[in-house]
C-alpha cells in the first residue's frame, strides 16, 4: 500500500463489489481473457514503458488476446490477477489444415487474415441443413474433466490467494450462445432461433453441458482461493439486442439461470457476467438472474453512454466493470480526452462503490501506448 491508500487491492475491490466505496476506483487489467490486450498493441506498451521485450503469454492463443507480465500490472497499479483460463489437454492440439487453416477440438475452422498475428473465425461444422441426427453423431470432445484441461489453475490461484493481497479472478471459458453460433454459423443459428428451434436448443444444451462439465473441474481446483469467477455470452449488437426479448426469455435465459445455479452451487466467488452491446433492455433479466458484477459497460453500443443512469437504475444490484470506450476514445482520442473520459466514468459510476475501471473489452492494436498509460494513471490519481 501506499501512504495516501489505505487499503489493499483485494480491500479495495472488495470494498467495491460490496457496493462501498473504497479509497480510490480498483483497477483490472488483463485478470480474464475479454479484460487485457492483443498482441500488437502490447508490444508497443511494453517498448513505451521502457521494459525489454519478453516472450509474451497468452489467455487465448487464436486470438493474441496477452496475459500482461507482472512488472506492467504493478506500473498500473492493477488490484486484480488472474488465473489463466482452462486449457485443452497436453494429448490434444489445434490441428493445421490445408491452407493455413486450424480446426479446433469442436470442428470450428479458423484463419489467419494476411498481415495479422490472430485467428479469425471461418465456419463451423454444422453448417448448412443439420439435423439432430448429425448433432448427435458428432465426435464431442469427451473429455471436459481432464486434469489437463486445468493443470496448475489450482496452485496458482492457491498462491495468488495466499502469497499476494490481489483480487483473484478466474474464468469459465467460452459461451453457450457464442460456441454454438461459431459451430452452426452465424446465419444458421439466427435461422434456427426461428424455423428450428428443437435444434438450436439441442446445440446449445451440448454445449452448455461441456462447458459446465469443465467448470466443475476448474472450480474443483480454484474455487476456495477466488474471489471472482466470469462467465461471458453475446447477446447484444452495437444497436439492439441479437433476438427478441421474448425469445431470449424462452431459449436464453433459463440456460443462463442453469449456469449461474451451477456456478453459485460450487464456489462462493462472485458472479461477473460479461455480454457486449446495447443490453439495456435485459439488464433487469440479468439482475434477476442475480449476477453480481456486470462487464463490459460498452458506453459506444445504444442506450449505454449515459452511465449516471445506468447507475442510478441498476447500481443498488449491480458492480459495473469496465466502461473506458475502445472503439472511439482510445484509438482516436488524445490522452488528455482519455483522462476525462475516466473521470467521468469514476464520477458516474464509482460513487458509493460498485465500480472497477477497465477498458471496454480488450485493447485492440490501434490504440497507442500514451493513451492506455493515461486510462490507467488517471484512474490510480483521480
């Protein structure tokens, strides 16, 4: 701690999670894989800071999204650390196709665009008309209880817990919505919500019970040293929700109240859910699915920039976590519009507690060293 602080980082996230407000806003940086930085944009901060470059690691290698080393998360100030997600067992691997190309363990191809380090999606298996004959003759992974899968989760969160005075949070990886859309395709599963809904529920339920399979194991290792367990989903675009409110009330939400009982029946870390867009409309759904933390703010997406009242609807129920813009702000503003921007945000939605800064998503590669310094400065001295 320092003389003008006076409580540590896992006080002061506490302190914020219990809806009171701590002595200055806590700061995550990179404690789960939708919450750090890609690639690009990481070499160029560690190059700004000064610091020799090191072989980086990753949360998600397809994607470059960086675990950033220790020595940035203390230039920062970061009150959090993470438990790198689950991995697929050391007797499996991304397999290289055929022009460059990888399939992963559930059938989805992925490519890598000209000039770029990351993967992007490409198609899923069960493309086209499938049926649930097909869904049921797929080759599932069948092995989400491997040790493996969660080798060293335990006696790094029992370190972070026990050696250190961080937050510690850990992650569920995936989405049902999301891992069934990349495995259907986009236009497929939008389809299906429609014309068939026996499948698409079919797929999601699969899905659904891989995940929570491996979440057992991982909580089974992690859950008495943490103090945050994240859960992620899609649901919502930059201007509306993906479906109907009545629609996400019948296929969504009661498969996201089976993984949040799941999740709350084995650990007692709180409940961080993250879902990117304009979800304004189901943030009342979601409190009553009783999440704790809400993640990622998108103040770019409809209905999200007016955060004083996004906290003064929803802030006796919910943490906000998140809320400084990368679409607009970082890339293209200047650092000084950068530090405003974060008081805003702190004055907005950290009164009172319920508020943990961090960029809206991960920082993508054209935002400059300068500007992801000044989000965070400001955030430790305002």
């Amino acid at each position: 701690m320092t003389p003008e602080h006076k409580y540590t980082p896992r006080e002061r996230v506490m302190l914020a999670l219990s809806h009171k407000e701590p002595d200055r806003v806590p700061i995550d940086f990179g404690s789960n894989y939708m919450t750090s930085i890609t690639l690009p944009p990481y070499l160029a901060l560690e190059g700004a800071l000064g610091m020799p470059p090191e072989p980086p690691r990753f949360h998600t290698p397809l994607s470059k999204v960086v675990l950033p080393r220790e020595e940035i998360l203390c230039r920062f100030r970061v009150d959090t650390r993470g438990v790198p997600r689950p991995n697929a067992p050391a007797t499996w691997r991304n397999q290289l196709q055929e022009g460059g190309t990888i399939l992963d363990e559930f059938g989805v191809v992925w490519k890598q665009p000209a000039g770029h380090a990351h993967y992007e999606f490409l198609k899923g298996p069960f493309e086209g008309h499938p049926t649930l004959s097909d869904l049921r003759a797929f080759p599932w992974p069948d092995d989400p209880d491997e040790p493996r899968r969660v080798a060293g989760c335990k006696e790094m969160a029992h370190r972070l817990c026990e050696e250190t005075d961080y937050a510690v949070v850990s992650a569920i990886p995936g989405g049902f919505v999301t891992w069934s859309q990349f495995m259907r395709g986009y236009e497929g599963w939008f389809l299906d919500l429609a014309a068939d809904q026996k499948f698409a529920e079919a797929l999601m339920d699969r899905v659904l019970d891989f995940l929570l399979a491996l979440a057992a194991k991982l909580l089974e290792e992690v859950g008495p040293y943490i103090q945050i367990i994240t859960f992620g989903d899609d649901l919502a675009a930059q201007n509306g929700l993906m479906m109907s409110m009545p629609m996400f009330r019948k296929l969504i939400k009661p498969r996201l109240a089976r993984a949040f009982d799941f999740i709350r029946s084995r650990c007692d870390a709180k409940l961080w859910f993250h879902t990117d867009g304009a979800i304004v409309p189901l943030i009342p759904d979601l409190v009553d699915l009783g999440i704790d933390i809400l993640n990622p703010i998108q103040v770019t997406a409809k209905g999200m920039d007016d955060t004083q009242r996004l906290k003064e609807e929803f802030g006796d129920h919910l943490v906000f976590w998140g809320g400084i813009d990368t679409q607009q702000l970082l890339p293209f503003g200047t650092p000084e519009e950068v530090r405003a921007d974060v008081r805003r945000r702190i004055l907005d939605m950290g009164r009172g507690g319920g508020y943990v800064l961090n960029s809206v998503h991960n920082v993508q590669g054209d935002v400059s060293p300068e500007n992801i310094i000044a989000m965070f400065d400001e955030a430790y001295s305002f």
